[in-house]
C-alpha cells in the first residue's frame, strides 16, 4: 500500500490567473484599446476610411472597428476629406455633441490644410475649428497610413493621466445640499 502526502504551500498557480498592475495603468489601457471611432467622411479620403475597416487592413486589431453613427457614442472623431464652410458648423456641431475625452484624427490633405482647393468655400484645415490630435497625410491617405495614425493616438492616450480626470469633479455639476 502506498501512501500519498498533500503539501499545501505554494503552487505556482497564482501567476497563471492573477493579473497584478496599477489601477491607472490598467484604466490607460482599456482607454487606449476601446476607442469607438466616428467617421465624418466628407469627400475621397472616406473610400480609404472604409477600406481600412476590411479584411485586408482589419482596423479591429486596434480595438478600433466598433464605428459609431452616434456622436454620442463616439470618441474619436476621423475627419475625412475637404471640409467646406457649408458642412463645418455641422461637424462642429457633431463633435460638441460627443463626450470628453474626445480626440481628433485629420484625415487626408484636405482635411489637413484645405489641400489643393484655396477657395473662398473651402476651410483650410480643421484645425482651425477642432484641436486635432493626429495628422494624416496624403491625396488620399493609404489605410496604413490611417492606421498608423490610430498608432500614434493610442500612445498620446496611454501617456494621458486617465484616473486623475476620473478622480476630478466637473465644475458645472451643482453641489449636493
């Protein structure tokens, strides 16, 4: 007959199931992989916007492919295309409606810096009416480009300190009595 002893001790068994971090390193990274982006294509550039949601480019690697119609429930505005004075109090009207923290991607030439169109109809960049974050060049830009670009904004939101502006009270919300 044998005999079989049990040691209870340590296993190994708790790095295999235990994830152990900081609270804000672990808010920047479900902040930085959960963007829900909402396209404004306005022109050419939005062809290629499509093209980097299929298959081939597949933005959803980037957490990225939930595309929202919704300004409110979007947070990361891809301005696409040549924005003319008609359409810019309408997309500005869009990105006051999404919540904070917002970002914003300026796809393509147009979009940028009114590219080749110096028209008196013509804004010659967003940024003249939004901050924008990440620049993406071209006539029109590659969906790698674009995804490069997706890159860079998601390394501008994991040095962002996420839990300090969770941890702040909004001024405008009126105190309890």
């Amino acid at each position: 007959m044998t005999q079989t002893t049990t040691t209870i001790g340590y296993t190994g068994q708790l790095e295999s199931d235990a994830i152990i971090t900081r609270l804000d390193a672990a808010i920047d990274w479900i902040r930085k992989n959960s963007l829900w982006p909402m396209p404004m294509g306005l022109a050419c550039c939005a062809i290629e916007l499509m093209a980097t949601g299929a298959s081939r480019f597949d933005i959803a690697r980037f957490g990225a492919e939930v595309m929202r119609f919704s300004p409110r429930q979007s947070d990361v505005m891809i301005v696409s295309g040549t924005v003319t004075y008609k359409m810019a109090l309408a997309v500005k009207r869009i990105w006051d409606q999404m919540p904070d923290p917002k970002w914003c991607i300026a796809m393509g030439a147009c979009a940028s810096t009114g590219g080749m169109y110096r028209s008196y109809a013509v804004l010659q960049g967003i940024d003249r009416l939004l901050p924008v974050d990440v620049y993406v060049g071209g006539c029109p830009p590659r969906p790698e480009a674009l995804l490069d670009a997706l890159i860079k904004l998601q390394e501008k939101i994991q040095r962002e300190p996420g839990l300090k502006n969770l941890k702040r009270a909004p001024a405008d919300l009126p105190k309890a009595s």
